[in-house]
C-alpha cells in the first residue's frame, strides 16, 4: 500500500511540492494548536466562572448561616399578682392595663435571683444593670403570655426569653471585648456574666425557628427579626402574576406566532415586546405607581399591587420564550393536522401547544423567578421592611393589606446599622436562594414531564 500524495502549488522558479497527507505540514500544525488553545481558554473562563460562584455561595453560606440560630436565657419568672392584677379578678381588661414597663421589673427581678442562685459573682448590682443581657422583647412576650394564659398569675413559670444582639454577637464571635469599649448597650462584666450563664446552661444558642417564621422588628430589637410575613407577600405576589402572565402571556404569543398577519402593525408590536424586555424594572416600578395607585388608588404596598407591577414586568419575558417554544414545533406537524381535515385552532391547540409545553411552563417558572427577586419596583410602591406586624387573617387581607416581600425585607436589613441586621441579610439571601432553585428544579422536571421527540 503506498502512501497518499498530494502535489502543492510550486513556488516562484521551483518545481511543484509532492507532501504526504499523512503527515502534518506547517500550516495544519498552527490550526491545531489554535483549536488546542481556544480549548484551553474556554476551560480557562469555565474554571473562572466557578471560582467566582464558589466563592459566591461560600460567602453566603458562612455569612448567614448564623442567622439562623439565636440565643435565649432560660429562667423562672414569678408573675406577681400584686402588679399584673391588683384586684384578683383575673379581667382581661384589668389585666391590659399593664404596660410592658410594669411587666419589665418581674424579668429583672427573676435575672437577679437566678445569678444569685447559681452562686455567680458579677460586678453588676442588680436586675436592672442586668438587664442589658435581655432582649427588649422580653417584657412583650411575657405580657403576651400573661394575656393568653390569665389564670397562670401568681405562679413561678420558667420562661425562654431572646438575648439581646450584642449578646448574641458575642457568642457568634460578631462582637469582641474590644469592640464594645464604647457601647453604652452592653460592657465587659456583662459578657463575664454571659460567659459563667453558657457554662451553666442558661444561656444556649439553638435553631431559630422565629426568624423562619417571623415579623420584621424595630432598630432595638434585631434579635426578634424574621422574615416569614415577608414570605407570604412574595407567595401573594406570585400568586398575582401567575393567574395573570401566564394566560395573558401565551394567549398573546399563540396570536401572534400562528394567527397575526404578517404587517407593520405587528412588526411594530414585535419591536416594542422586544423592546419591554430590556426595560430596568424601576421604570416598571414608577408605571406601577402611577397606573395602580394614583390613577385606579389601589391600596398602597398591598401584594396585589406588587403582583400587578411584576406581572408587567414578566409579560415580555414569557411572550418571548412562548413565541420561541412554538417556533421551534416542525411545520410538518401543522401541514399534518391540516391535511387530515384539522382546522387552524385545532392543529394549534391539539398538536402545536401540546409540543411546545415544556419550553412554555420552563419560561414561566424563570420569569416567575426572575419576578420573585426584583426590589426596585417594590420599593417604589412602597413595600419595603417593617410594615407587617402580623400575619394576615385571611385571602382577602394577604392581597389587600400592606405587606414586604422578600428581596425589599433583604435590602431594608442590609441598610441598617445593627450588624444583627446584616447577618439576617445574608440568612435571608438564603432562603430566597432556596426558592430560587426550587422553582428552577420545577422547571427542569416539567421540562421533562412534557418533553415529547419527533
């Protein structure tokens, strides 16, 4: 067998150059090393791309995974009837009127007799100079109880009361003795105090359930923050723009992409979709203020206003994706359906949809997603932190009443000055980030619910 040989183009004066295709002239060996470090640089820019996502999630992680603990102090509390109800009646109404100012002297009344009976000596005199270590929602909760459980007064309850955030910083490793050399909140005799109380066990960092489950709370106190009332806007919120972007959305697309003639007018339309996509979300946010609040005066930070706005912002984001699921449907399916007598909706609705599913409900979910993260239009119509005290009562009120949402909740944390704030920041990045993947997971699996080949 003879080796293969092609003759090359002689050079000025020469003769013509007989090379063997087995072998690798010059010119080849530089295309291949090109392709060889195009191949080096994309694992290049990969290998980048995951560092910087590493270190992304690795400083999530590290930077909220405390807030998803608290600190608590166990002790008995008396609740005296001689200050919760001074005539012995156990009225409700009688027993409101105390204020959690007079509820305030029966915690450090029972903080001074617990250091006392565990022997602790403490540079602090009493209760009261005590007290720095308490949460100020101490006197709250336990007047809460008290209302709740009337007939408790005058018993010796033991009691799980929140510590305060410089407290809780502390045993976080977030607050050191050199850092409150000036704090007016808190001094050394109290985290030496702090320090005798862990060893004892009743001072003990565990779960935090409430900042799972709770309210936003005031600059005094950080450690009763939670962002479960901002949860259920965002839930509300979703519920707002899936009822309504997703028929809206797909109605349009399906007109547009199988039934519009083809013209100015829907070129024109076209042009502005595409146009709406690239749109910044605060101009939505500002359209949102003046169509829904000033102009039809909705209710002002209700999720039904904010459902509203990011529907408009979701709109073209789902139209496109649609559009692009039915483009992406072979022709010879509709020439299928219409050659065996089919009408136009039925070839669309009864072949053409049903194929295009996967990439319609996969487009939902992440302009669902993408929805769920915006901030700037939701502060725009004002639904930012520390405006939900409590959860709503029913459907009506979770649409209606004022409420946050998880990005605003986020972004009002991280602006405050507290650092208690900022590390429930970060725990809240969390779990909105777990929403995130959850929803994009669902997209993945009904991809693959409905995928259909051909």
């Amino acid at each position: 067998m003879t080796d293969a040989t092609v003759t090359q183009p002689a050079a000025p004066g020469g003769a013509p150059k007989k090379t063997s295709l087995l072998k690798l002239d010059q010119r080849t060996r530089r295309r291949n090393a090109a392709e060889k470090r195009f191949k080096i640089y994309g694992m290049i820019a990969v290998g980048i791309g995951l560092v910087f996502l590493v270190a992304l999630l690795s400083a999530i992680i590290v930077n909220g995974t405390n807030a998803f603990t608290q600190t608590f102090v166990t002790m008995n509390v008396t609740l005296n009837e001689d200050v919760l109800d001074k005539n012995g009646n156990r009225n409700p109404a009688d027993i409101k009127k105390v204020s959690t100012f007079g509820y305030a002297p029966l915690i450090n009344s029972a903080l001074e007799n617990k250091v006392e009976s565990l022997g602790i000596e403490t540079l602090l005199e009493d209760g009261g100079d005590m007290r720095a270590i308490m949460s100020a929602s101490a006197a709250a909760q336990l007047r809460d109880y008290v209302l709740g459980n009337p007939d408790q007064i005058g018993e010796t309850i033991e009691f799980r009361f929140l510590a305060s955030s410089r407290v809780d910083g502390y045993l976080k490793g977030r607050v050191t003795r050199e850092s409150i050399a000036r704090d007016r909140n808190i001094s050394s005799a109290h985290l030496l105090l702090i320090d005798d109380l862990k060893e004892l066990g009743v001072v003990e960092r565990v779960f935090n359930w409430g900042f799972i489950t709770g309210t936003d709370a005031s600059e005094a106190r950080p450690e009763q923050a939670g962002i479960g009332a901002s949860m259920i806007g965002s839930f509300f919120m979703m519920l707002v723009v899936l009822c309504l972007s997703l028929p809206i959305g797909v109605a349009a697309s399906i007109y547009l992409e199988e039934f519009a003639p083809q013209n100015r007018f829907t070129d024109i339309i076209e042009v502005n979709i595409s146009n709406l996509a690239a749109v910044p979300s605060i101009v939505f946010g500002i359209l949102g203020l003046a169509a829904f609040i000033q102009f039809a005066h909705l209710p002002q930070s209700a999720p039904l206003v904010g459902g509203l706005v990011l529907t408009l912002m979701t709109l073209p984001t789902i139209i496109i994706s649609t559009r692009a699921s039915l483009k992406s449907v072979p022709q010879s399916i509709r020439d299928a359906a219409l050659g065996v007598g089919a009408s136009k909706m039925q070839s669309v609705f009864h072949h053409v949809l049903p194929l295009a599913m996967p990439g319609i409900l996969t487009g939902t979910i992440i302009g669902l997603a993408q929805a769920l993260g915006e901030t700037a239009p939701l502060l725009l119509i004002g639904m930012v932190g520390f405006i939900a005290s409590e959860y709503p009562n029913g459907i009506q009120e979770g649409f209606l009443d004022p409420n946050s949402a998880m990005p605003a909740q986020i972004f009002e944390w991280a602006k405050r000055a507290d650092p208690a704030y900022y590390e429930r920041a970060w725990g809240g990045i969390i779990i909105l980030l777990l929403f995130l993947m959850t929803m994009n997971l669902i997209a993945i699996l009904l991809r693959r619910r409905f995928e259909r080949r051909w």
